[in-house]
C-alpha cells in the first residue's frame, strides 16, 4: 500500500514522531465507528468516508488516514485513539 521509502520519511505533522502502518484489527474498528456515526476528526468534522488504512502516530494517540493509498497528513483530519465506546458506535 505504502512504500517502505516513503514510510520512513513520514512523520506526524503535530510532534515530528514517526508513524507506523495501523494493523487491519484498528482499521476495522475505526471503520465501524465511522458507519456508526459518531467518529470525529481531531478537528471536530463527522468523519464519513471509510478509510483504506492508517498511520498511527508512535505514542498511539492519532491515526492519520489512508484514502486512495495516500496518506492524509493534516492534524485536524486524524482521528484520536484510543477510540472510546462512544466512538465505536454499536460496536
């Protein structure tokens, strides 16, 4: 999906840490937040689309999302981990 080069410049915009590909189980997880409705972005926005995967920031307080296999690296479009059961709609 993303290309290892590119991965290993990449760095979270808000602290200058690295980020590292979200596994499919919190990809999952926050695709089912977003159908339930509930989710919102560090910027405070209804997250809507689903996302095609994650970068998550290395303290695993933001997952920056993948949409179309590119990264959306902007503070306010990340969503906040962990999600909490309000996040998570019915799940």
């Amino acid at each position: 999906m993303i290309d290892q080069a590119l991965l290993d410049i990449l760095v979270c915009p808000e602290t200058k840490t690295p980020v590292a590909l979200a596994d499919a189980a919190l990809v999952d997880a926050v695709n089912q937040a977003i159908a339930g409705g509930g989710l919102r972005n560090k910027g405070g926005e209804t997250v809507t689309e689903p996302i095609g995967g994650g970068l998550v920031r290395e303290d695993g307080k933001l997952l920056y999302p993948i949409r179309d296999d590119i990264p959306v690296m902007l503070v306010e479009e990340a969503i906040v981990l962990p999600l909490s059961a309000g996040d998570a709609g019915a799940a």
